[in-house]
C-alpha cells in the first residue's frame, strides 16, 4: 500500500478513536452528573433532624425567595401585558376584527405562557443565581463541612427549606404576574388610545377557561422544583475557589432555563392536549 | 482515643495518603506536621469521614468509624468539634447564633439554658460582647475563637483543629494554641491540630505525627523533635535561618 494512503488511513483510525473516547467519557459524565443529581434528592428528601429549625428556615427561605421576587415579576408582568396588548393592537387593525380580542389576546398569553413560563426564566436568574453562588459560597468556605462535622444532613438542611419555600410561593407570584400583566395591557391599551376600557374589560371576560389557570400553576410547580432543585446541585457540588462558585451560578441559569423550555413543551402537550 | 490503621486515600488514581498507622491519645495535644500539600489535611478530613478512605481502618474507641452507617456515623458526629481553617462560621448568622447552632439542632435545653451555654463557651474563649455581630465584623483571631467556641458547645470528646493559627499574627496564634491546650486538658478531649507552625509544635506538642509526600516519617513529641535523625523532618522543622543557627550554635 502506498505509505501516503496508510498514514492517511492511520491517521483517520486514530481520529475516529479519539471522537470515540470523548464522546464515551462526555456520555459517562453525564450519567455520573444525573446519578448524583438523584441522590443529592434522595438526601435532600431524608427525615429532618430537628421539624422546628426546618420550619423556621423555610419561612426565613419564603421571605428570601418569594417575597423578594414579588418586585421584579411585577415590573415585568406590568410591562409585557403593556407590550402585548399593544402589539396586538397594532397587528390586528382590520375593523372585521374585534377590539374586545385584544384584551382576550393579552389575558390568555399572561394566563397561558407569561405568567409560568417566562416568570420562571425570570426567576431562574434570580433565583437560580442566589441559590446556586450561596450553597456554593457555603461548600468553598468549609461551611459545609461544619454542618456534616456536626452530623447534620446538610443537604437536606439547605435545600429542602429553599424547595418548600419556592413550591410553596412561585404560584402565588404566577398568579400576582397574571393580575398585574393584564393590569399593565389595560392601562397600556386605554391610555394610548387603541382601544376602549369597556372593550379590553370585555375581551379579558370572554371565553374564559378557568382550566388555563390550573395548567399554568402546574407548570410553576414544576419550574420551581427544577429551579431550586438545578440551581442546588450545582452550588453543592462546587470545587475549587470565588471562580468555580461564580461559574456554577452561570450553570444552574443555564441548565435550570434549558429544563424549563423542555418541560414547558412536556407538561403543554400534557395538560392540553 | 483514635486509631488510625494503614489508612489509604488517593484522588483520580493519584496516591496522597500512603499506609498511615497512628494513635492519637486522649487529654494529650496531638499534631499532625508536615510541608504544604504534605496530605495532612486529607488525613484530617479522612479521619472525621469527610473523605472515603480507599482502606484502612479508623477507630473511635472501640467503634470501627469508617464502617458505620450514617446513623452510626452520625452518633460519633455528635461528639466531634471542628476548627476549620477558615473558621467555616456560618454567615448568615450572628456570634450568638453561631455558637448556638449546634444547641439548637441535637439539645432540648430551654433557651435560657442555651443562652447560658452559648456565654459560657463564649466567655471561656474570652469573646465577649460580641453575640450580635455577624462574622464579617470580626477579626482573623476573633473569628477562630467563635469557632472554637462553637466546636465545644456540646462539651465534644474530639477536637480537630485544621491550621488554627493559619493568617494569625504570632501573639494571637500562641494565644490560640494555649486556648486549645487549655480546653484539651480540662475536658480531657482527643485533640487533633494539623499544623506547619513551629511555634505551634514547640509549644503544645504532646504528640507530633510527621507526614512528607503522604507517607508517616516520624512520631514523637516535641522534646524529640529537636534531636531527630529523620532528614526529611530535620529539613522542615529548620528551615528557617534562626533555626538553623540555633541548632548550628548547639552543636
């Protein structure tokens, strides 16, 4: 065979043995990544040792992750109703078109995508973050550790208050992001003139389907425990220093944002099909 | 008393712990020395069970640690205090509440007799007034004293002291080691420092366990050390220029 054609030959064989190893060690990776992630759960699901300081920590967890929220999801539920409605508007001008729609419109997209999905992206960031950089923080500086020395589960005492904290509240913020995203379309449509107050009103009454609601709490529940449960395992399975702890935060937005996306399609094609 | 038996540990295949066989005696100061990166700190953490040993044997009294369950684990837990090396104070908390932790999750005690407790241990590593401060308004030495606080609020039978005096200045750092001389001896614990201050070795060393590249070289105490033939601790214990004229002048 020509010397040429051999290397060439030899040199695609190895290659191709070198794509296979990478692609066998991401794959096992993954697999140790996803087994850890489920017996961090199983850890975190474990009996606690003392009910009351778990009590104390999830309301101390309500303050911090919920009502600290309550803020932005308002902000920005007030502005994308605003947004919608007026888009709407502008994109539904033909008079053979109800003006009433566009409040319907802006009511079923805060109802049905707004109000869970994006308000759980929103979260993940703010969230996600916070959990992630201060379980984090806690391993990076031996806080851990303390508590394990001490022979408390610490992965139960840190994340199971935060997961309660977040299922119990995020769908109290989805139902605040519905109220003020169609407060935000009706001040948006009436104050700039596309439509008429009795209008918007009409349109956010009509053909209402109480059923949307409950697909749209389901689907923070969801979100939530993948939220706090993401953001978590990454935070708790930091190693190294300031670096690491601020790369895993970027992570657990990330993949905590992917999951939602995924899910979203998941639980819809579910809960509505 | 602990016991360690041919304990192994590594990392990703890479050996950093090989065949250590100790004992470390109860009411005596027992320090593990050695260079940085010398695996003391693996040791220190294998023993308390943060890292899975690989083989070997560690005994709390008659109790075979690294063989029990996490319940069991859990019991022996209940009996440890630690020292980290950055005191590991947990933020979010005050002093107060800190040294309190432990009280509040394995006591039933009332909470004026965790207030007294929590004073108690406070006064004893003479920190005072300073129950409502949150760790970052404490110094370097003010903060290892609320550790070691903390680590004693439940009168441990074992304390593990990782780098106590490490970023200390030399006044606070000896004032440290007498703390946990002083606390070993009254309430006759199995103390464990790791350390690479001479100062530290000199001055509390009941028991010294050299550790180099992961492997035990030498065991005595700190009447011994000076007159040493192992070449490895010789190199460490006087690395220093005073310290070597001193051993140069006595000879």
């Amino acid at each position: 065979m020509h010397t040429g054609f051999k290397n060439l030959i030899i040199e695609n064989t190895i290659n191709i043995s070198n794509f296979e190893v990478l692609k066998y060690k991401r794959m096992i990776k993954f697999l140790t990544q996803f087994g850890r992630y489920f017996l961090l759960l199983k850890k975190v699901f474990s009996k606690p040792e003392k009910p009351v300081i778990y009590y104390k920590q999830t309301l101390r967890e309500l303050v911090y992750l919920g009502l600290n929220s309550i803020g932005i999801i308002a902000i920005i539920s007030f502005f994308m109703g605003a947004v919608i409605t007026l888009q709407t508007a502008y994109n539904t001008e033909n008079p053979i078109y109800p003006k009433y729609l566009i409040g319907l419109g802006c009511r079923d997209s805060m109802i049905l995508e707004f109000s869970s999905t994006i308000a759980a992206l929103i979260l993940a960031g703010k969230v996600g973050s916070n959990i992630a950089s201060e379980i984090g923080t806690m391993r990076v500086t031996e806080q851990i550790d303390a508590l394990e020395i001490m022979g408390v589960n610490s992965a139960s005492y840190l994340i199971l208050p935060k997961m309660i904290a977040t299922l119990l509240f995020n769908p109290f913020l989805t139902i605040i992001a519905i109220i003020v995203g169609i407060f935000g379309g009706w001040i948006a449509g009436t104050f700039s003139g596309v439509m008429t107050s009795e209008n918007f009103i009409y349109g956010i009454q009509y053909a209402f389907i109480p059923y949307y609601i409950v697909y749209s709490l389901i689907k923070t529940v969801f979100f939530a425990f993948i939220i706090t449960s993401v953001s978590a395992f990454q935070g708790y399975y930091v190693d190294g220093g300031s670096l690491e702890v601020g790369r895993a935060s970027t992570k657990a937005v990330v993949y905590s944002s992917v999951l939602i996306l995924l899910f979203n399609v998941i639980l819809t094609q579910i809960l509505l099909s | 008393m602990i016991r360690i038996i041919k304990l192994n540990k590594s990392f990703n295949g890479k050996a950093v712990l090989e065949n250590i066989s100790v004992k470390f005696e109860t009411g005596k100061t027992n320090l593990i020395i050695g260079r940085s990166g010398s695996g003391k700190t693996v040791l220190l953490k294998s023993i308390v069970g943060l890292h899975e040993i690989d083989s070997g044997e560690i005994w709390y009294e008659e109790k075979l640690f690294n063989k029990l369950d996490f319940a069991g684990k859990k019991a022996i837990r209940s009996e440890m205090g630690m020292l980290f090396q950055g005191s590991a104070l947990f933020d979010s908390l005050t002093v107060e509440q800190n040294v309190r932790f432990p009280l509040d999750m394995f006591t039933d005690s009332s909470a004026e007799e965790k207030i007294d407790r929590v004073n108690f241990c406070l006064k004893r590593v003479d920190i005072i007034n300073t129950n409502h401060l949150f760790p970052s308004e404490l110094s370097g030495g003010m903060k290892k004293r609320v550790a070691i606080a903390r680590a004693i609020a439940l009168n441990p039978k074992y304390l593990f002291c990782d780098e106590p005096n490490s970023g200390l200045d030399p006044i606070t750092a000896i004032l440290i080691d007498a703390l946990i001389k002083e606390l070993t001896e009254e309430y006759s614990m199995t103390t464990i420092v790791n350390t690479h201050d001479m100062n530290s070795v000199m001055e509390i060393g009941e028991k010294i366990v050299f550790i180099s590249d992961g492997i035990k070289c030498w065991e005595g105490n700190k009447n011994e050390i000076l007159n040493s033939d192992c070449a490895s601790l010789n190199d460490f214990v006087f690395a220093n220029s005073l310290a070597k004229k001193l051993r140069t002048a006595n000879k």
